[in-house]
C-alpha cells in the first residue's frame, strides 16, 4: 500500500465536502455572507499550511473512523454547527463521490486531473477573500509538486489504497441513480471504453508483440477484439493546466439546477412494481488500535471554530435537496469512534494538537 494516499484522500474528500455545503446552504436560504464565511473558515482550516504540510508527508492511510474524524472537525471549524444526522450524510456523499472519481478514472495518473479539479474549483468558491485564496494556492502547488516527482506505478498504488478504502462504501445516491452512474444496488457504473491517456506508455490493446534474445522486437501481430470500437483517441491535455486539462472529474457536480431534470423524469417514468430491496447493513470492521494510534495527529490540527454567531443546521438535507438519503438510498451503518479511543502517537504534531483542541463542543 502506498504511504501517499493520505493527501489525495483528503483534499479530495474535503472538495466534495466545499461542493455539498455550498450547493446545500444555498438550498437551505442561508444567508450569502454566513454561507461565503463557513466555505471560507472550513476551506482555511483545510489548507492551513501546518495541516498542509503534515498531509503531504509519507505516511499510511487512515482508518475511515479516522478520516470521518478529521472531517467532523473541518466541518464545525466555522461558526456552522450539523446536526449528527446531517453529518452523516454529508460524509456518505462526499466519499460516494470521490468513490465515483477513483472507480472511472481511465488511468492512474488522472487522480493529478481529479485532485487539481476538485481545489482549483474550492478556489472559485472561495475567491472572495484573499487570505484563503492564498492558502488554497500553496495547497495547490505542493499537490502540483508532490504529483511531479510521483511514477505511474506510485499512482497505481495509491489509486488501490483508495479503492481499498471506500470498497465497502456502497450508498445509494438519488443524484447518481437519476445521472446513470450508479446502480439501484449501489454499485458504481463503468463506463465501456473511452479515449487512450496522454501517456506515451499507455497503447491501444490489440498489438502482441515477439522479442528475441537481444530484447530486439523480431515479429509482431494483431488481434481484434469486441470493444475495439470503444477505444478513443488519445488525449492531447496537460493535467497540470486547468485550460487543456481533459478530465471532467473532480468538478462540482451539484451546481447543476437539476429541479426541471427530476420533474421530467418523473413525467416520464411508468408505473412499475415496487421491488423489496433487502441490503444487509455492513458496520465497518475498525481496527481499534488502529484507529487509537493515528486519530488525533491530522485532527488536532484544525483550527478551533469561530465564536461569533453560531448558527445550527439540525437537517441540512431536508427540503427539495438532490442528495436525498431516505430509507432507499442510504443503507450503510457507519461504526463510532468515542473520543476516548483516540491517542496521539505522531510525537511531532502533539503541541500542535493540545493547541488546536477544539473541546466537546460540536453538535
């Protein structure tokens, strides 16, 4: 398992998290200067440089209890306060779509694509205010750094950890259902085929290859297959730049007013026979030393939260929202972590942490 994944994990998650309380708080009527602040104190608290710069170092990935931890905090870093409920399943969306991303990237290398997507669009969401603007850029260039000294094979084990990780993440997501990219079992779709990466290595199946003694190619010969019409062209962006980049992932899908997409769909849909789903709830195995071990050291380092005007959200997802999570769509049992299981063993971060301690506060 690769000792990378903990940056692309969490910057990753934490865009999701951006794109769900901006699209929700909006949705709740939030007012626009308290919205703008809570994306600006979270999005602060995320990439603080200290917090940055302990992400970026070598290190294995965290538990999911672990990870749900450090995310509860980033979420309540600003003078927003969820409800259990809402948090729930504001981090069951966040992982289904990161999920997605790692699930349908065409090549290893793309997560450069997803990740440099998923900040340069936390910057627009932030772009107001200059102090965060500035902490999302050096987040940016250590990623940009970070992934140019990474190889493709780095990648493909980073890319593993990940999938590891949320494997046994299967929510159902009413968005996904209605877009086509999940199952009514809660498995992401694949698509067939599509282009070849721009990567000189990466070569369209259908070519075998005779080498002789000298590791000289002396024969070679084709062979068609079934999805040979499936195969792309290649692709000619550079994930590095945001104007040629190709990949789509890692862009904020809920900004997309899908009210009239839903009332078509419904208009449209026939009278079917309701089907008994019975999905058996799966509680996450939690290696308790595990999680003990390695909960406080990235946690304790998020900013306490702000004082002035706190305002709570007891449903963040009620109402008209697209991230409905009823008894059909929301079907995995998240284990807990009680605050007594979590010691510090990274000796390094503990002044920071006895710093940072929020308290027993959030709601």
């Amino acid at each position: 398992m690769s000792l990378l994944s903990m940056p692309f994990l969490v910057t990753n998650l934490g865009g999701e998290m951006i794109f769900i309380l901006e699209q929700r708080l909006h949705a709740q009527n939030i007012p626009k200067e308290k919205s703008n602040k809570v994306l600006q104190d979270v999005s602060r608290a995320m990439f603080s440089q200290k917090f940055i710069n302990e992400l970026t170092k070598p290190q294995e990935i965290y538990s999911s209890s672990a990870t749900r931890e450090i995310f509860d905090r980033l979420a309540h870093s600003s003078i927003m306060r969820l409800s259990e409920s809402s948090m729930d399943k504001l981090y069951d969306l966040m992982t289904m779509g990161f999920k997605h991303q790692i699930v349908t990237c065409t090549h290893p290398r793309e997560l450069i694509e997803v990740t440099l997507n998923h900040l340069e669009s936390i910057r627009a969401s932030v772009e107001s205010n200059a102090q965060t603007v500035e902490l999302v850029d050096g987040a940016i260039a250590q990623v940009v750094k970070l992934c140019s000294e990474i190889s493709n094979s780095e990648f493909a084990q980073i890319r593993q950890s990940l999938a590891k990780f949320f494997q046994v993440k299967r929510i159902k997501v009413s968005l996904f259902l209605q877009d086509g990219i999940q199952s009514a079992d809660g498995t992401i779709v694949i698509p067939k085929g599509g282009p070849l990466v721009n990567d000189e290595t990466v070569e369209a199946p259908g070519t075998i290859r005779y080498y002789d003694d000298s590791g000289a190619v002396s024969s070679t010969e084709t062979f068609s297959y079934a999805l040979a019409d499936c195969v792309g062209a290649r692709l000619t962006g550079d994930p590095f730049d945001k104007n040629t980049r190709d990949s789509k992932l890692g862009k904020n899908i809920y900004t997309v007013d899908r009210t009239k997409k839903r009332e078509a769909a419904k208009a449209a849909a026939k009278p079917a026979a309701s089907t008994a789903t019975t999905t058996s709830a799966k509680k996450m195995k939690e290696n308790k030393g595990s999680a003990v071990s390695e909960l406080k050291s990235l946690r304790d380092m998020i900013s306490a939260a702000p004082a002035d005007n706190p305002f709570k959200i007891t449903n963040l997802f009620g109402g008209e929202g697209d991230a409905d999570a009823g008894p059909n769509t929301h079907n995995i049992v998240i284990s807990k972590i009680t605050r007594e299981e979590m010691l510090v063993t990274n000796a390094a971060l503990v002044d920071v942490m006895k710093s940072m301690d929020v308290g027993d506060s959030q709601s």
